[in-house]
C-alpha cells in the first residue's frame, strides 16, 4: 500500500456499508454529505479512533491500565494512519476555573511575563515600590520599643507539599536548633508531623533577641543569615510590651500581613524582602513569582472567591421579592411555610429588630428604611432583646442576630437533606465576587503592572485589542526589560493572532470556557494545536466554521491551511461551500441519511467531484440553485406574545397569539 494515502477498507462503523476509501495525506480532505449519512461514523468513529486505540497500544502496560481498555472500530483494517487529534465541538471544558486565557495556554505566558519584569505598587497608593536593603529592615526592627521579643526566622520552605526530611537533617547539621513548621514551634529533634499531600511552610529560628541597647551588630548578623537562608525573605515575629507603641511603618505592615497563629498569643509577624518593600509605609511584597498571578493557586487566588470570580449567596431580592408584603408576615418566602404560614421565632425576631433600629416591623419592606433592611439582612453587632409569648405569660432573652441570609447560609452548610439545599438554592444567586469585583487575583498580584495595566486589564482585554497592545508593548520596555521578555511577549502575540485568524477576535482572555459554544470551542482547539507547530499528525474536525460569520469563513480556512502546511492531514466533516470548494479533495456520503446512507456516492478533487450525479455536487457546481423569490410574502397581521398567569402552577404561560383577517387563533 501508498503511503501517500490513507487506506481504510472494509469500514461497517454504525451505519457504514462495508465501504473503503482512500484518503490522501498531507491534504485538506472535506467529508460532506446530509445529517445521519454516515460522515462522523467515517471520520471519528473509524479513523480517529483507530488511531487513538493504536497510539494507547503502543504505550508501556503500565501507562495503559490508566488510559483504559479502547474498543477496536468495525473495519477490517486502515493503512498510512498517523497519529490522531480529534477537534470536535464537545471539546469545551466544563472547568469552572478554565477560561479562554487557560485553555490556549496564553495566561502561562502573561503570568512569566508579569513575574519577570512587572513593577509592584504600593497598596497606599505611594507608587512603585523598590527593593529593600539589609540596613533598611535592622533601622525598622530598631525602631521597635524597647523590650520587645524578637525571633528572627528563615523561611526554608513557603506553600510546598512534601515531608522534607532531608531539609530538617540539614538544618540541624547547620547548628540551628529550633524551627516553626506551619505556625507551630519544634525543635528540629523532634517528630514533626508533616503530611506529604499537604502544603507545609518551614522557617527555621536564627535568633532570639530582645530589643535594647547595642544589639545592632547582632541583629545585623542575624537578619543577613536569615536572608541567606531564605532565599532574600526573612521573618520578624515580635511580641511587643504592653502599652508600648509602635511607629507607623510597622503599624501599616502588620495591618496588611497576616501571621501565623503561634502557640503563644500576643505575637505578630513582619515579613521583609530583599526584593520589594514601599520606602513611605513600609508595605513589603514577596518575590514575584509565576504562582502569584494564577487564579488557580492560593498564592494568587482572590481569598474571598479561591479565584472563581464569582460567589453564589442569597440574593435579597430573590429571599423578598414582593416588598409589598409585611416584613414580619409573609414577605421573607424561607419563613413561610406552604400553607402560608410564618415559621416560629422568626417573626418575634424581626420585631426586636425593628425595635433595635427603630421601625415597625409589621410594614412593608417598601417602606422600611435603608438602614433597618440592612440590619434585618446583615445582621448587628449589638445584641436584640427578643419577646416571646407563651400562651398568657411573656419571655424576654438577648440573643446575638447574624442577620436573614446568614442564617440561610448556616442551615443550607449546615443540613444533610437535599431536598432542603434545593429548596434553599431557589433564593440564591450567582454575582462577581465583591472582594475583587471578578478578577479573580489577590490585590498584592494585581498591584503589580506592566505598562500601566495590572492582569486582570490585559485578560480583559478583546483578542483585537490584545494583538494591539502587545504589538506595541516592547516600545513601552526599557532595554533590560526587553530583554527578559522578548520571548514571552513573541509567544503572546502570536497565540492571540492564531485566534484572531480562526475569527474569535471578540472574546477575552477571561471568557469562562464554559460560556463558549461548540464552534467556539473547537476554533479554540484549533488555534491552540497551530501554536503547537506538530507535524505529520491526523487532525480530525467535526464543522468549525459552526457560528462563524461569513466575512470570517476565510479566515478559517487559510488556518487549515496552515495546519495542512506543517506537514500534516487535516480531515473536516463540513457543509459550508467555501470550504468545500477549498479543498484539495471531496468525498461524500449518502445517498440519504440513516439506513439509507453509508456509502461513498461521489469522492476526487474540487473539479472531478463537480462531475459527480449528486445533489452536493449539482449545487456545488451551479447546475442548479436557489432561487432568490421575486416577490415575498408579506404578514397578514403582526404577532405578538400575550403573558398569562395559571393560577394552579402561580407560574408565567407565554400564549403565542395570530391575529388573521378572518379568525382569531390561539395556541399554547
């Protein structure tokens, strides 16, 4: 056989009849034919799949018992098969975390990109920030009162999983005697307990020292160890005296870093670097690190969100939507039971809210204040005097209130039934998360830019208007700059213009992956796959030009023919004539669909298929059309929509309603 054709005999695959094709390679072959003639049968069912079960086969035993059993396709056999990708519209993932970004690989970039050369900002608002110097962080330790603990720390290991054994080994060869693992003090003797699945920080104790007089030189030796040891990161835990105060540096370091909880209260951590630190508030930021601008990492992820964006809570509006109703009697639906009914306690407790912030809890919500629904809703600080009726005798009790959707919150986490969480997901709605208004970074990553735009600014930006941006971007670098990013900004670049050719310039990088449509997702793929620069490969594509507007159909192609110019066979199930008439050969299916299908009516290049006895091929050649009517119906009458409202199901009916010239219709 040729190995300039792919040869595929004997194929009977769902509705095939026993049929064989030859294929060529190298080509941009289009299969064609009416829905249910066997197209995909030939293409997915038979030639990608043989060429994923060969590839899996030839994988080692143990690789193979995690890929699984793959069925071999009804066909005698197939020759001059190569290597097989299938890019077909249910590729999209369905990752809530993936996006346009991640799928392409693009967002891998932008955040080297951002680690190599961005400039971190003060989160004051004091401009950029520079590195800190040795000096710079013993004149702030100094500064501190007098009696002051100190423990100075190295940070070994940050955020890794492992057991680190080997490290602890050394430290203690080191002469160093004491470390805190995770918040917690050890001696490096002891079995400290370490789970290898778990993220676990080690910072080792270089000193012990109190704040006092003619401690520079020691303090200096310390810090400077403790930079070694850690990469350029050390670690200040102070416990400060009683009544003493501090300086506003370290005030506003504390406010904005968190520290370990420690088994002795009253301390705190200052974390310094070597890298970034604002000369004004002496507000320190880590090394950049790829990590601290992925989303899908707690480094970088916003903590309110874990990077989603978005955060699914009760939605007053859903939990009352009628603010006609009473406030106490009825308005709130979770309180109501189905027979119309109020639930117990809850409308004494909206009473002693009322009476807490001085309204009636009997109106309706209109006409409740702003700042008493916010109360009813979030909750107050001051504890509510509730009063209770039993029969003729009357309770008072202080009780704490979170507020309505708190308590929502708690039951619906708290309740094993499902049929409650159902019940309750009703009131809930999805927003952008109100700590980072949907971009989905921590402020420390999104205080870092480059040419005066932060991550979430670029991922925001078109396909169009990112192919413009780093176009312009090495411009904006210094020569230093340049340097280090010349590489990631080419690859950028290129990725969005592989996207912009495949017509999907109007998405943005941050474009949750799941929003996409089939044609969308595929294109994707496509894109993502020429970026890869593989050759002698099998590309199998299941209609890509799904949803894409004309003026972009030649776009497409010409990144098929792309595809096809790397050296490999690229095989497009399709319907649309330019694509068609693009391709280097032709074959359909037919002669009908199902049963009556599955038999190769008409193959060879663009003018000999033309010559076929099909309807494709009459078409396709001009021997019939379509044609344009000369003269269009016009309406009878306009239709309209009339919304009606059952009162059995308490649901909206849409009645669409035909007015004609002589009757009346009505159809539901």
């Amino acid at each position: 056989m040729s190995q300039e054709k792919i040869v595929v005999v004997g194929a009977r695959e769902n509705n095939l009849k026993n049929i064989t094709v030859e294929i060529p390679r190298n080509q941009l072959v289009v299969i064609t034919g009416l829905s249910g003639s066997g197209k995909s049968s030939l293409a997915f069912d038979t030639i990608y799949a043989e060429g994923q079960r060969r590839y899996v086969e030839s994988l080692s035993a143990y690789a193979r018992q995690f890929l699984g059993q793959m069925d071999k396709p009804d066909v005698d056999h197939i020759d001059g098969l190569s290597p097989a990708i299938s890019i077909d519209q249910k590729s999209a993932s369905k990752n809530p975390r993936s996006t346009v970004g991640t799928v392409t690989e693009t967002y891998d970039y932008l955040r080297i990109l951002y680690a190599r050369v961005g400039t971190p900002y003060c989160i004051n608002g004091h401009g950029p920030i520079e590195r800190q110097s040795t000096d710079q962080i013993v004149d702030i330790v100094k500064a501190l009162p007098e009696g002051t603990k100190l423990q100075i720390l190295g940070p070994v290991v940050r955020g890794r999983k492992g057991e680190y054994k080997k490290e602890l080994v050394d430290i203690a060869k080191a002469g160093y005697v004491r470390v805190r693992v995770d918040g917690r003090m050890y001696e490096v003797t002891d079995d400290i307990p370490m789970d290898r699945y778990k993220q676990h920080t080690i910072e080792v104790v270089v000193d012990r020292i109190v704040v006092k007089e003619g401690l520079e030189r020691r303090l200096t030796d310390s810090i400077e160890a403790a930079l070694k040891m850690g990469a350029g990161l050390v670690t200040v835990s102070i416990q400060v005296p009683e009544g003493a105060t501090l300086s506003p540096t370290v005030e506003n370091m504390l406010a904005r870093q968190e520290g370990y909880e420690s088994e002795a209260e009253g301390w705190s951590d200052l974390l310094f670097s070597e890298a970034y630190a604002c000369s004004v508030c002496g507000y320190s930021m880590p090394d950049l690190e790829p990590r601290m601008f992925s989303f899908n990492s707690p480094y970088g992820a916003c903590p309110d969100c874990t990077g989603l964006g978005t955060k699914t809570e009760f939605d007053p509006d859903l939990v009352a939507p009628d603010h006609s109703k009473p406030l106490r009697d009825g308005a709130i639906l979770p309180f109501v039971y189905k027979s119309g009914e109020v639930k117990d306690w809850w409308p004494e407790m909206l009473d002693a809210v009322g009476r807490a912030m001085g309204f009636d809890a009997s109106l309706p919500i209109s006409q409740i204040p702003e700042e008493g629904m916010h109360a009813v809703w979030y909750g107050l600080k001051e504890p509510i005097q509730v009063k209770m009726k039993y029969g003729k005798s009357e309770r008072t009790f202080s009780t704490e209130w979170r507020g309505v959707l708190n308590s929502l919150r708690k039951r619906f986490d708290e309740t094993e039934s499902e049929w409650v969480k159902q019940d309750l997901e009703q009131y809930q709605s999805t927003k952008p998360c109100p700590s980072c208004q949907g971009r989905r970074l921590k402020p420390e990553s999104l205080l870092v830019k480059v040419a005066d735009h932060d991550m979430s600014q670029i991922a925001g930006m078109s396909i169009v208007e990112g192919v413009k941006f780093f176009a312009t971007l090495p411009g904006k670098l210094n020569k230093r700059q340049l340097t280090i990013a010349e590489r990631a900004v080419k690859e950028i670049g290129e990725r969005l213009k592989f996207l912009l050719d495949v017509g999907l310039g109007y998405l943005t990088l941050d474009r949750n992956a799941r929003t996409l449509s089939g044609g969308e997702a595929q294109r994707i793929r496509l894109a993502t796959q020429i970026g890869s620069g593989l050759m002698g490969c099998l590309y199998v594509l299941d209609e890509p030009s799904i949803g894409l507007h004309q003026r972009d159909n030649r776009k497409l192609i010409d990144t098929l023919e792309r595809l096809k110019s790397l050296g490999n066979t690229v095989l497009v199930v399709e319907h649309d004539e330019e694509t068609m008439m693009s391709a280097d050969y032709l074959l359909e299916l037919g002669p009908g669909a199902g049963e009556h299908g599955g038999i190769v009516v008409a193959e060879g290049t663009v003018k000999e298929f033309m010559k076929a006895k099909t309807l494709t091929a009459d078409y396709l050649s001009g021997r019939k059309e379509i044609e344009i009517p000369k003269q269009r119906r016009q309406p009878r009458t306009p239709k309209k929509l009339v919304v009606l409202k059952s009162e059995k199901v308490m649901k909206p009916l849409m009645v669409a309603e035909t007015v004609g010239p002589k009757k009346k219709k009505k159809s539901k």
